[in-house]
C-alpha cells in the first residue's frame, strides 16, 4: 500500500452506536499496519448521537492534528453531514471501493465516511486500503475542489 497521507501523524477514527464494531475491527486493522489511531468514540455500542464525534474528529482533520479521518455510523449520511459543516473538511460517503478512489481522486477527500449498516466489514477495509493509498488528481478538479468551501 502506498501512502498519499502524512504517516507521521495519526489517523482519526470515529462512529456512533451503529459503527463501533466496525470502528473497533478498523482500529485493530490499522494499527497492525503500523499506523497510530486517535479514536474519538463512541466507546460502546449504546445509543449516542453521531455529531458529538464526528465534530471533534472533523476539527482535528481540519486543524491538521491528524493526517485524516474514518467515519461510521449506520447510514454515513449523518456523520458526512456533520464533518461537512467543517469549512476545509470534504467528507465522502463511500458505499462501494470505486467510489472511495473517486472521493480521493477527484474530491481530495480528507475524511471516509462508510454505512456500517450496508457494507461488510471486509468492503469497509478494502475502501479504506484504496482511500489512503489514492492521490489527488489535481489538474481540473482542483480548480473545483477550491470553489467547495464557502468564504
């Protein structure tokens, strides 16, 4: 796998009640890569709201305290949602791998955000394989990546 994040610093990771088996097997998977993870929670399977994790995990991606970030949650739509509202977070909601490489490729994606709920445990790994070792195209997207954030 090749890295197009900073390996230096560590991975954020992060899920309400539906994602914290998946967010737990992730953490696991990751460290046995040799990558250090911040985990932002939930730290159980019982019932929380999703933006009381996904907000810090988004401010630290954004302050660049962590290289990136994981998100689960049981659709993905509620923790996209939440890191969005980050001026210089682009939160994307993969369900397959092609669109995981897409988000990076032509998004410069800096936060995965999977539906725990619809995927299987070993789709979410191989999303998360090819969103860390995808670049940025650049070229054209950039020109649309910049017109994302609002000033």
């Amino acid at each position: 796998m090749s890295f197009v994040f900073d390996k230096n610093k560590s991975v954020a990771i992060g899920c309400d009640h539906a994602g914290f088996d998946y967010k737990e097997a992730t953490k696991k998977w990751l460290e046995e890569k040799g990558f250090t993870v911040k985990d932002f929670g939930t730290f159980s399977s019982t019932s929380v709201d999703y933006a009381d994790f996904a907000h810090p995990l988004a401010s630290s991606v954004e302050n660049n305290e962590t290289s990136f970030g994981i998100l689960f949650c049981g659709s993905a739509n509620g923790v996209a949602m939440t890191a969005n509202k980050h001026q210089h977070i682009r939160a994307g909601l993969c369900w397959e791998n092609e669109v995981a490489k897409l988000v990076r490729q032509h998004n410069d994606a800096n936060i995965i955000c999977i539906p725990a709920r619809f995927v299987a445990l070993s789709l979410a790994l191989e999303m998360i394989e090819t969103f860390i070792s995808t670049p940025f195209e650049g070229g054209r997207h950039s020109n649309r990546v910049n017109k994302i954030a609002c000033s």
